[in-house]
C-alpha cells in the first residue's frame, strides 16, 4: 500500500488544487489510481487538506476496497485532524465500511467518532 514508493507510485495519479474544507482555504492533494490499474488497488481515493495559510494538515478522506477469494473489504474514512502536543492527531472520524472473511459473517459498520479531551 505505499503509494508514494515503485513499484506502486507509478499506477496513480497525483493533483494538487485548491479548494475550501471546513472554511478554511486549502490545497487538496489527491491520489486516485490511474484507470489500467484500478481493479488492483487498495486506495481508491486518498485527499490530504492542507491550510494555506500555515501548511497545517486539516484532514484526510479515504476510501479502499480489495476483494479475493477468502475476503473482502470496502471502506471509506473522513479523518478530522489538529495538533496537539507537536502531534498531528485526529478528533473526528467518520467510518462506514464492510468486511467480510470466508469463514465469518459480514461486518458491517457506520459511525462517527468524536475526540474532545487531549488533556490526558
């Protein structure tokens, strides 16, 4: 799964822009795979939310899926992040997803995650 290394680097395709998120004026890097490979990939879709104004990294939105014989799984995650302590860190996650193994039931979930104490 590391994109951003051969031999997978070069079967996505790379943009930057400029977008808001959450009011805030950003740079949206996204990854997606390139269409030839898009079948063979894990990531689907990977957006990273950078401030302009300060470069921090606001959030991420994910989306994977694999399928084989003996599992699947497919996935979306929005990832809210701040710093806290000089550590990038989230504080909401929203989750909806599946997964399914041979030999288990299919799991499947749908919820948001909300972090509000960093003082421990």
């Amino acid at each position: 799964m590391a994109i951003f290394e051969e031999p997978t680097f070069s079967k996505y395709e790379f943009r930057l822009s400029r977008t808001q998120h959450d009011g805030s004026d950003c740079y949206v890097f996204k990854a997606r795979p390139k269409k030839k490979f898009a079948d063979d990939m894990v990531i689907n879709r990977l957006n990273t939310y950078i401030r302009v104004s300060d470069f921090a990294i606001l959030a991420r939105d994910y989306a994977l899926s694999f399928k084989t014989l003996f599992y699947d799984f497919d996935v979306e995650m929005n990832v809210k992040l701040r710093t806290w302590e000089g550590l990038l860190i989230p504080y909401e996650i929203k989750y909806k997803g599946n997964w399914h193994v041979i030999t288990k039931s299919r799991e499947i979930a749908d919820f948001t995650a909300i972090f509000t104490d960093f003082t421990h």
